[in-house]
C-alpha cells in the first residue's frame, strides 16, 4: 500500500478500536504504527493484541510498527474521610507521611521520595493543573504548602511536581514486567514514560538488548532542561504535549516542540509529536479548525509521525479522525511552502561515509527529478540517514529483517519492504528497480537511485551509490 504523504501516523488502540476490523480499517484510512498504551492495557492481553495487528499486517503484505508505551510511575494523593475536600486560595495545606484520611487542612502523600525532595518554592500540581500548590516549609514527612489556585481536590489524584527532580527511576515493577511482555509480544518500540534523565532511557535499553527501539517521551521540564543528552542515547523521541503542558505554562510549549522536533532531525532520530491532536473528534466527526492547524504545524517542522490518542483509542470516530490527519498531512506536503521550511531546516551532513552518501543521493534525487531511493539496509541506519535529509524522493527500505522493516515504518517518507539481501551488486540493482515498478515508484524508462553498503548485511557500511533505469525486463518481473 502506496502512501501519498512522508509524514506518518500513529494511532492509538483502545476500546473503540480493538476488534480487528477497525484496526484493519485505520491501517487503510492511514495508519503506519499503533500504539498500545499499558496505562489501559492489561498486560495479559498484550500479545493477543499485538498478534492481531500482526495477523492484519500478513494479510495486507506491509510492515506495521507497535509502539509499547509503558505507564511510568503514577504519583497521586491519598484519600479523603470524605472522599473529597475543598481548599481557598492562600490557606496552608499539608502533604504528610501518615496514611490516616485526609481532610481540607491536609492529606496523606504515599510518595516518601517526593517528600524528602520537595523544597521551598517548589510547585506542586493536582489534577492535571485544576490545583496549584507551593512549598512554603518542609521538615521530615511533611511538606507545608500554599494553595495558590484552590478548588475540590479528591481521592487518588494525580500529582505533578515541575520544580522537583524526584529521585525514583521511570520504570516501576509494573514497567519492568510489561517491558518484557512486550518484548516477548515482539513490539517494535518501546516508550519511555516519566523520564527526567538519560539514564532513564539507558535502564530501558539495557533491558531491550536492541530486540526493540526505545522512544524517550519529553514530557517534564526536567527532560527538557536534559534534552542534548537524553536524544543522545534514545533511539527516537515523543513530544508529550499532554503532562508537559500541564508541568510547564502553556506558552512554552510550542517552542519546546520545535526545539524537539528540529533536534531529532539534526540526529536522524524519528520524532512524535502527541496529545490533543484532533481531541475533538473524540465526540465530533469533525475537528476544529485550531486543531487542523496544530496537525499542519506538525507536519510542517518535519515531524517523522503525529499521533492521535483518545481520538483512535476511546472516541466515536476513530477510523475518521485517522482519515482526517491523513488528508491534512497529504495537503502540508503538497504546499510549496512545505519543501521550502524543510530545505530550510535542513542539516549538514556530517563526516560520515553514510552521510556523505545520504546528501549525495539527495542532491541526485533533486537534481535528476527522481521520485525514489532504494536503500539496502539491514540494521535500518542507512535508511534513517537518508530520510534525515527530507529528500523529495521516497526512501524505499529494503531489508532482510522484518523487524527492521517494522521499525523503520516510524520513520518518515520511508517504505519498507521485506526481502533477501542482495547476492552482488547487479543483483542489489536489478531489484531495486523491480521493486520500485512492484510499489508504483517508478515506470519502465524512470531511474532511480540505489544506495548500499559492501560487504552486503553488514550494518552501518553504507558506501555505494548507483544510479539505475528501470527497463521492461524489471516491469516484467515485477
């Protein structure tokens, strides 16, 4: 299935979107990737989900990427003697070590590490941000606070702390054991949750052992202030819109976005942008204007993916609000506009023989008008260094390894198919021209670029460079 768009999709599963028909039908209306969110999920049905999306993906002959994206810690406030309390602005309200009920004076905190954190001025957030309090003294198992913004704070609310790096690792008992079902299932990627230090993506990858990718997931200040060195180490990044709007004011996060997303790129990372995309089509089948626009923005930096939440997973619609960001980022990628801010974002290659190959097929590509490059790739690198470059040219992965053809389903403007390593360099050629007529890249007289590394299969080797014209011999074969 030919996509008309670089720009991928991830949509996410849930109630309204786990009968395998509509996962079938979202894939058709545009999605590349599923995200499987283990914050709903029971981990005893993991696998029989990911079955099913694999089971979707044999029958329609492309690879699919399942993104994991494990829960994180989840911090909350105890209980209430009445299941709810009220607290005004300006009183003092406690958090505390002792699990007796709560009452509006204060409430018990089951979070030591949050405790012995907490400092003065800290901000503390309930609530996903309907509650604000600020540390005004601390003392051994208490923490006396401020109510600045005040209201009806109840059981087992959530808790946000932008000001506090709490020393607890992103991944808890429950992540560890669903990172490795996950595993097990065969996800693709795995997301990080909570991350506030590269070491918290590293734990994760040393878990993986490369069986899958790790996404970092920015969605606290305390990741954004660590940003350089958590893309070092993470495999691919996701801009959380959702907790980091609610951990950092409002305005702040479009131009975090871009930091993100223009940073990945430098990298050749695949970046996410997610939260709230189309959130109205949750209940309505059609989106906001806003909402369209905040799509297209998305698109415009050279997003690799756009992600949808609620809208694929728990709303009304969602075969249509995939359909609705498909047509949104097939409409950014016609503009004019479009090609000039991506060849203005554009990065120098750097040292590499990798990259001097990418910017070499990319100037080609430019040059001679051609609309495919045809990248032998085994670990999937030299595909990710030729789709760093936004090339106007669909990178066609070709690779032994479906799981490389399934991670690289994430990435943008790439088409990966699943087939043997080339045997000699007529054969890598005469091939990639079959496959570009097979995938309607390419007619009998077109050419097309053939990227690859010698010797064949050995990651990272990228090296050779081949221009090709398809002839009725390759249609023939096709």
């Amino acid at each position: 299935m030919k996509r008309a768009r670089r720009t991928k999709i991830v949509a996410t599963l849930g109630p309204a979107s786990e009968d395998p028909a509509v996962i079938e039908a979202l894939f058709a209306a545009g999605a590349d990737v599923f995200r499987i969110n283990m914050s709903h999920l029971p981990r005893e049905r993991l696998s029989e989900r990911v079955a099913t999306i694999r089971g979707i993906e044999q029958k329609l002959k492309r690879p699919i990427a399942v993104l994991v994206d494990l829960q994180g810690p989840k911090l909350r406030v105890g209980r209430f003697a009445a299941d709810a309390a009220m607290i005004e602005n300006g009183q003092s309200f406690v958090l505390d070590d002792d699990p007796t009920p709560g009452d509006a004076t204060r409430v018990h905190l089951p979070h030591p590490e949050i405790l012995s954190a907490l400092e003065p001025g800290h901000a503390v957030i309930v609530d996903d941000g309907k509650l604000r309090l600020v540390v005004t003294e601390v003392a051994p198992g208490r923490a006396v606070t401020r109510v600045v913004t005040g209201g009806k704070i109840s059981n087992r609310k959530g808790v946000s702390l932008p000001d506090t790096t709490i020393p607890v690792a992103a991944m808890t008992e429950k992540d560890r054991l669903d990172l490795e079902a996950g595993l097990a299932a065969g996800a693709d990627w795995i997301a990080v949750s909570f991350v506030q230090r590269p070491e918290d993506v590293v734990e994760v990858k040393a878990v993986a052992q490369g069986r899958a990718l790790v996404m970092a997931k920015i969605e606290k200040p305390q990741a954004v202030a660590a940003l350089d060195a958590i893309m070092a180490v993470a495999d691919g990044l996701m801009v959380a819109r959702g907790d980091l709007g609610v951990e950092m004011p409002l305005e702040q996060v479009p131009g975090v976005q871009k930091r993100i997303t223009r940073g990945a790129r430098r990298l050749g990372k695949p970046v996410v942008v997610a939260t709230q995309m189309l959130e109205s089509m949750i209940s309505a089948p059609v989106p906001t204007r806003a909402e369209v626009s905040d799509v297209a923005t998305a698109v415009y930096e050279g997003a690799d993916a756009v992600m949808l939440s609620a809208e694929s997973a728990s709303g009304a619609f969602p075969v249509e609000a995939v359909s609705t960001m498909n047509r949104i980022a097939e409409q950014v990628e016609q503009d004019g506009i479009y090609w000039s801010i991506i060849a203005a974002q554009r990065n120098q290659p750097e040292s590499t023989a990798s990259d001097a190959i990418a910017a070499a097929a990319h100037q080609i590509a430019d040059t001679l008008g051609l609309k495919a490059v045809m990248a032998w790739t085994a670990s999937g690198s030299t595909a990710l260094r030729l789709a760093r470059a936004r090339p106007d040219a669909t990178v066609i992965a070709l690779t032994p390894k479906r799981e490389t053809a399934r991670r690289l389903a994430l990435a943008w403007g790439t088409h990966p198919i699943v087939t043997n390593d080339a045997s000699d360099i007529d054969d890598m050629s005469f091939r990639a021209c079959k496959f570009a007529v097979r995938e309607r890249f390419a007619d009998v007289g077109d050419r097309v670029i053939v990227v690859a590394g010698l010797p064949f299969g050995t990651p990272g080797a990228t090296n050779l460079l081949r221009i090709a014209t398809v002839t009725p011999e390759h249609a023939a074969k096709a």
